[in-house]
C-alpha cells in the first residue's frame, strides 16, 4: 500500500510583493462571498504599512500542505486587549476537509507561541449569508465547524461592519463566535463589549481610515453600531456562551485526535458484531428460516446495534468520526 505523508506549514508573508501572496490571494478571492470580500488592494495596504501600527500587529499568512499553498488567513493581534480577530481563514475547494481544518487549527496554536503571542480571547466573524426563512445554512456549517475546534457564539445580536461606507450591501447580522484560552460558559457584559469595541473601533475603523473623505462617516457608523449592542446588552451583566458540549470543550485548540475515544467506540462495534454473527450462527443451526432472511434479521440487528451505539455514546462517536477526517490526510486520494 503507498502512503503519502503531508506536512502542514503556515507562514507570515511581509510584502504585497511576495509571489506566494499574490497566489493567496486568488484563493481568498476564488473562494470568498462577495459580500463578506475585501478589497485585496486594502490588505495589500496593511501588509506594507500595518508594522506602523503600535496597539496591535496585522497579518496575512499562506496555509501549506508538503510546500504546496492551499489556503488564505487574515487576522489581527490587538496587545492591550489580548485579542486575536480573524477575518478569513480560507482553505481551497480541493483541500476543504474537517481534517485539514483541525490541522491548520492546531498549527494556529503553535504559530502564536513563534510569535509568542500572548491572548486570552480569539474571535471570529459568521456572515448569516443567503438567508432563506431566516436560516443561513452557510453560517449554520461555519458555526459547527468552529465549535469542533472550541469556539462559543456570544448569545446575542451582533451587526458586522461595513466593508467601507460605500458598500451598503456588505451590511449583514452575523453571530460572534470567541474561543477563550481557558473554558468559559459566559462573559462579562463589560469584557464583551471591550473586545467588540477594538474589533469595530481598532480593527475595521482603523482598517478604513485610509479614506481620509469617508474616514469621519465611517467611525460614526461603528459608534452607532457599537451604542446599539451596548443597548441591547444594558440589563445583561453576564453573556451566555453557547458552544460544543461542555464535556468535549476544551477551551483552547486540541493538541490532538481523541484516538483513545475512538477506539472505545471502535470495540464497541467489533463487539457488536461478534453478537450479531453469534446469533446469526445459532439462526442458521436452529431456526429453519431460509438463509437469506437469516442474513437479512443479521443485519438489521448490527445496524441498530451501531446507531445505539452511537446515539448513547455520542461522545465517542464523534472522536471516531474526528478520527476518521485526520487520518484522510496520510493517504493519497
């Protein structure tokens, strides 16, 4: 049997000029709504001029598989908040498995410590894109994504910003989704809506100060964002957050596949089916049932052993299926 052993990288470009982020950024633009899109010549912009920045550090980095570039992330590191704000986190078409996505998570994690970032809180924006009776099925599969990897929604309204004054259409309701560094089932009125005034006042109006004629009616337009939650937040000293069962929460990136969960789960089965094939034995010697009926009861009798199985132990289940994703990616498909 041939494998095929793939390496992970991420790696922080430092010009517009480099070639790898030109290749970047055709991802991100192949791969990005048009209403959640940015303009590619403002990240090229914060990518030459962001180190002036002296409350925070920006930063554009390509996702490798075996030196191969395969993904875009944008985000921003906000020091006297000890917050890291992701704007896209990006993984072409071909490449998009679960088990790409907790890779690049968990090599997230290390990149940090390079930096030696110091945080507290991660946050993310979710677009309710293309809605239909009020669901967004987009946000729905990003939101469960982000919770395999202990992100929580804030349980409240939130409005993203503007992607410039003169996008009006780029006005979407979202949900916030933060992972804290330590687990948490809620959050401080007043530590929520510090983080959100730096992601709204330090992160997108500094963003779109760089149009001095519109810089003014762009900072209104957060302020009032800004004053909105704070009304909506006024008589709620705690945020609950809402994220993946409290059991499975880690509150910070796994640093590795649940494989001994998974293996629970897998004895589970192959007992299961040395049941069935027990009683399929004592069918066969003492019932005189035609021995397709026989194999059919046999059947029916593993499947509904496993979906037991796997509805009482949800937990395990899911560390299989987790299981299963990572290891997609030593073979060659």
């Amino acid at each position: 049997m041939t494998t095929v052993h793939q390496v992970f990288t991420i790696r922080s470009f430092k010009s517009a000029k480099d070639r790898d982020f030109l290749n970047a950024i055709q991802i991100y633009d192949a791969n990005t709504h048009p209403q959640i899109k940015t303009d590619s010549r403002e990240i090229a912009h914060w990518i030459q001029h962001g180190a002036k920045r002296s409350d925070g550090k920006f930063y554009v980095c390509g996702l490798y598989v075996s030196g191969i570039l395969v993904g875009f992330v944008e985000f921003i590191y906000l020091r006297q908040e000890r917050l890291l704000h992701f704007d896209y986190f990006i993984i072409e078409s071909s490449r998009r498995t679960f088990g790409a996505f907790y890779t690049f998570a968990d090599e997230m994690r290390a990149f940090f410590e390079e930096e030696q970032i110091e945080w507290d809180f991660i946050t993310a924006e979710v677009a309710h894109l293309d809605e239909v009776n009020d669901v967004s099925k987009y946000a729905q599969r990003l939101i469960r994504l982000f919770h395999q990897v202990g992100f929580c929604e804030a349980v409240m309204e939130y409005q993203q910003p503007l992607l410039g004054i003169e996008h009006p259409d780029t006005a979407v309701k979202a949900t916030l989704l933060i992972l804290p560094r330590v687990e948490m089932e809620s959050i401080s009125r007043t530590r929520l809506l510090e983080l959100v005034s730096a992601i709204y006042r330090k992160h997108y109006g500094e963003w779109y100060s760089i149009y001095k004629d519109t810089e003014a009616q762009y900072r209104n337009h957060t302020d009032q964002l800004f004053a909105d939650l704070k009304l909506q937040l006024a008589n709620k000293p705690e945020i609950q957050l809402r994220g993946p069962e409290r059991e499975s929460l880690v509150g910070v990136l796994p640093k590795g596949p649940p494989l001994r969960e998974a293996l629970f789960y897998l004895i589970k089965i192959a007992a299961s089916a040395f049941a069935v094939a027990a009683f399929n034995f004592f069918l066969r010697h003492n019932v005189e049932f035609p021995i397709v009926w026989i194999f059919a009861i046999s059947a029916s009798a593993f499947v509904l052993l496993v979906i037991t199985i796997s509805l009482t132990d949800k937990k395990r289940f899911e560390a299989f299926k987790l299981l299963v994703s990572l290891m997609s990616k030593f073979f060659d498909r």
